[in-house]
C-alpha cells in the first residue's frame, strides 16, 4: 500500500509504533528499542523503511492515540477498569472510552502472555494446576508447543490428560472464560514469573504438542484422548505426521515402509511431491521397482486432489502403526536422543 492511500483506520499496530517512533527524539526512540526483542526491532525497522512521507494528520493521530492509551493506562493503575472507563467518558464520550479501554485489555493480555512464553515451565505448571482445566486449556493453546509440551509433562496425570483433550475440544471461546483467563494471566504476570482469543486450540495444536513430547507421553495422552473420543484421536494421529514428514525417516525406515505400502498408493502420494520426497523415496527402491512407480508417475493422467491426499493418509497409516510397533524411528520425536 502506498502512503499516500494510507488512512489512520487502516494502519497496523506494528505501523502505528513505527510511525510513533519517527515521531519521537532519536535518542528516546534509541531507548525504546533497547526494550525490545532482536525480532520486534527488525519488523518495526522494516515498517519505518516503507513509511516515508507521511501526511501530517496520521502522524497526529497516531500520537493522540498513543496518549490516549497512556492516559488510560494511568486511569487503570489507579482504580481498575472500571474506573478508568469512567474517566475517559468525561473526556471522549462513551464510545471512544469503550474503544480505549478495550484496546488496553488486549495489549494487556498481549503482554501477560509474552511474559508467560518466557516463564519456567515447572513454576508455570505449579500456578496453573490451581486453575480449572478450561482455562489451562485455553492459556496453553497461546503457548509454543514445546513449551506447553514441557508445561504438561509436570502435570500430575490426571490433570495431564485432562487439559490435553479440552485443548483438543477448543472451539469459541465464551466472554467469561475469556475474563477469567485474562485474571489468571494478569495474575501470573504480577507474580513475574493475541492476538485474538475467540478462537484456539484444536487437533493440530495438540498433534505439535505431542510432537514434541516424548514417545510414552504422546502415547499415554493419545490413548486418554482415544478412551473419550476415539475419531478425535485418530485425527490428531494422522496430523502428528504429515506425509511430507517422511523425509525425516531414515534409508532404513523408509524401506520397511515401502514393503507395506500399495505401488500404486506411493505414486497416488508422490503426484504432488517434491523433488526431494521422490529422491528420497527413490533412493530406497530397488531400480526395477523405481522404474515402476516412476513410468507410473509418467502416464499418470490428472487425478483429484482428495485421491492424492487419500493415498498420503493411507500411507501415514502405515507409518503410525510401524511406529507404535517400534520397527522405524521418525526424527525429531520427543527430546530424547536416538541412537540408532
């Protein structure tokens, strides 16, 4: 987008606190990057490059915005939200007020959550298990999956299980649940230890989450999960490895799976493969068998997508339950070393 087509309503938040930035001293601006992480100094840098010529009236509102926001925060510090609503009616009207406070719960909870991503995870452990399973729930779906991983590890088992199924099971969220994970965020960010929550978790957050679990975790919580919902399981199995994961497998795994495989599933599965997939794969066949599946590949008119993807699930089957069965190994499982 041009500058000259930018509108105030339009802008980013990370726009904003580049256009804020311009705006300020070079020395204060300087201060203000020290107190940010290498990622969010790069991003705000790459905005500042693209801001060039500004009209005057987005740099002013930009500003108001900025103090009324800090206003706010003041409001807030001294008596809650509540409060500082209260205040900001006399000044902006009602709408607006609304408008500030509720941007200032999200940059709230936004930064309760960014203290939490860097929380230890047995002390973060030990302050959610206090709290209902739902809301754990919800708090770990805003987490890195190896950090939650490492978070439900210290979990006592039945709790373990719990959480890891309600993530499973998350939908829309309801504006109380939303409050009360707000409190208990806030709460864990006092105690010093985005971001649109209306929707989180599901099937795929738990299959990276067990990803990076060790393989008798994933095991005892797949089978917990199995126990109350089995199509639910199946789903997070088959999504805790994608057939594109198969170039993780080593020479030897993948030619116990090939023996189990249908010829005409692998060239079904190796339609829309990359180069290095079919290397891959290749490289452990036979050449006559090689041959095979490639003059297949070649003569192989258009098919539908839902039978290419079918013929990867079918194949990710088979590698589930060599796995389970202990005979391959799929690389970067768990954080334990293998040696093979």
């Amino acid at each position: 987008m041009k500058n000259e087509q930018l509108t105030f309503e339009k802008l980013t938040g990370r726009q904003k606190a580049a256009i804020l930035l311009m705006s300020l001293d070079v020395d204060v601006s300087a201060k203000v990057f020290k107190e940010l992480d290498m990622k969010e100094v790069e991003q705000i840098a790459v905005e500042i490059t693209n801001l060039k010529d500004l009209p005057q009236n987005i740099v002013e509102s930009v500003i108001e915005e900025f103090y009324q926001l800090m206003t706010a925060q003041n409001y807030l510090v001294e008596g809650g939200f509540d409060y500082a609503q209260i205040l900001l009616e006399k000044s902006y009207g009602i709408e607006r007020a609304r408008e500030i406070v509720e941007k200032i719960r999200v940059l709230t909870t936004v930064r309760g959550f960014n203290i939490l991503k860097k929380a230890d995870p047995q002390q973060l452990a030990n302050f959610l298990t206090k709290e209902h399973p739902q809301t754990v729930a919800l708090i770990l779906s805003h987490l890195p999956p190896d950090q939650s991983a490492d978070v439900i590890a210290e979990f006592p088992d039945n709790l373990r299980s719990e959480v890891v199924f309600r993530i499973a099971k998350l939908g829309k969220v309801s504006p109380q649940l939303l409050s009360q994970v707000e409190h208990v965020v806030d709460q864990i960010a006092e105690a010093t230890l985005s971001q649109n929550l209306s929707v989180a978790g599901g099937a795929q957050l738990v299959a990276n989450i067990l990803n990076k679990s060790k393989n008798a975790t994933a095991k005892a919580m797949l089978e917990s999960i199995e126990d109350k919902d089995y199509n639910l399981s199946i789903e997070i199995k088959r999504l805790m490895f994608l057939f594109e994961d198969i170039i993780t497998i080593d020479d030897k795994g993948i030619q116990r799976i090939l023996r189990d495989v249908d010829k005409k599933d692998l060239a079904l599965a190796l339609k829309v493969s990359d180069d290095k997939i079919k290397t891959k794969i290749f490289k452990c066949m036979s050449e006559r068998a090689a041959a095979v599946v490639k003059e297949e590949l070649e003569f192989m008119g258009p098919v539908k997508l839902k039978e290419v993807e079918a013929a990867q699930m079918r194949i990710v089957d088979i590698i589930k339950k060599l796995e389970e069965q202990e005979e391959i190994v799929i690389g970067g499982r768990g954080k334990e070393d293998v040696f093979v």
